[in-house]
C-alpha cells in the first residue's frame, strides 16, 4: 500500500507539472496524446474508488500479479473505449481543466487507499481480491502509465517514477512471464522492452535471447 501511495503522488505531480503544450504531445500509449492519458488517469481514480466501496464476502481469486492477464498483441488505440478516451479528453479543451480534475478525484482516491483495510476484501473486473492486492495490482498501472507520461517529453520533463515501485514492477512482470529479464537491464529498461513500448536494442536482443522470456508481454 505504500508503493501505491508513492507511485500514485509521483504521477499526480509529473501532470501537475506538466507545461501546456506538452499535453499535445504523443504518449507512451499507441494512438493516445498525453492529454488522453491524463484523461484516462482520472478514469481510473475513479474505478480505484469505485473498488474501495465494493465490498466482497467471498475468498479471493487473483492477488496482485494475477489481478493482470497477458493479451495476444499490444493495443492500437483503435479500440472504442480508447476512442471513448481520446474524445472525453478534447471536450476538457484546456489542460488546466484535466489537471484540476485529475488532482480533484486523484486526490481522493489516495486518501481512500490510506484510509482502507488491506485486509478487506473487494470486487473488481468479476475478481475478489484483498485491497492490499487491489493496491499493489496499481502499482504496475501507475508506473507504466507514469513511463508514458513522459516518453516523447522534451529533457528536463518530470522526473521519473520512483526506484523502488520500478524495482517491484519488474519483478511483478517476472513473475507474470514465469522468467527473469538479464541482470544487466535496469529496472525501467526491463519494463519499457518486455512491455513492448520500445523496441530492445541488438545487444539487448542478444542477452534477451539467452532467457525464456516471450516478449513482448502485453499487459490488460
């Protein structure tokens, strides 16, 4: 839960950072500008705090690694609720809108994830799981979202998410892909490549070659 609470204020400040013009910029996200991925951001606080008041009674069925499943291929913005996204995020029209609505029910959906019961347990996406998983499943959420944020930022945009939630987001994507990425990959290169959001270089290649990682891992 602290890693939630770390990963989700990082992100929040990276968009309240963020000048004007870079809202038009592309995005990690295939087909997306980074506004559509602000605009996404608030879609999910408000799922996070959709989650928190659902209560199950019911044993769990995933934890915080199975809570994802890997697709067959990566997204190409071309699916109607990403479509959905794009056109919610251009009816804002400005960016200091998506920022105060971000921050508005972002906000409320950290003190939420402070104030909850790890222990409880919630329903989501037709899962139960415990609210510490449910938190822990966001870390992963919140930092490849953040590693979006800022892919095609000009140097000197805002800082990167913090070491430990990419530490632990590397080890969730190993443990999903049931092998290790090569110990000379850093923790945000492992992610960025086994993820598919960009493509390994040739000595990359090389080592990735030597694992029994399937890549890319295509996350949903």
């Amino acid at each position: 839960m602290d890693l939630f609470s770390r990963a989700w204020t990082a992100l929040r400040t990276a968009v309240a950072e963020l000048p004007d013009p870079d809202f038009a910029r592309p995005s990690g996200c295939a087909g997306w500008l980074v506004r559509d991925l602000v605009c996404h951001l608030i879609i999910d606080a408000q799922d996070v705090l959709i989650t928190l008041v659902t209560p199950a009674a019911t044993e769990p069925t995933v934890d915080a690694v199975t809570y994802w499943h890997l697709q067959d291929r990566p997204p190409t913005g071309e699916d109607p609720l990403d479509a959905l996204t794009v056109r919610l995020a251009a009816a804002y029209g400005e960016p200091h809108l998506l920022r105060f609505h971000l921050d508005d029910v972002g906000s409320a959906a950290g003190r939420a994830a402070e104030l909850a019961d790890p222990e409880a347990r919630v329903s989501t996406r037709d899962e139960v799981l415990t609210v510490g998983d449910y938190l822990g499943a966001y870390v992963l959420e919140w930092t490849l979202h953040h590693l979006d944020l800022i892919a095609h930022l000009p140097d000197g945009g805002p800082a990167q998410p913090p070491a430990e939630c990419l530490a632990r987001c590397r080890a969730m994507l190993e443990e999903m892909a049931g092998a290790a990425f090569p110990a000379s990959f850093t923790d945000r290169d492992a992610l960025l490549v086994g993820t598919g959001r960009r493509a390994p270089t040739h000595a990359e290649r090389a080592e990735l070659d030597d694992t029994e990682l399937a890549l890319p891992l295509v996350i949903g």
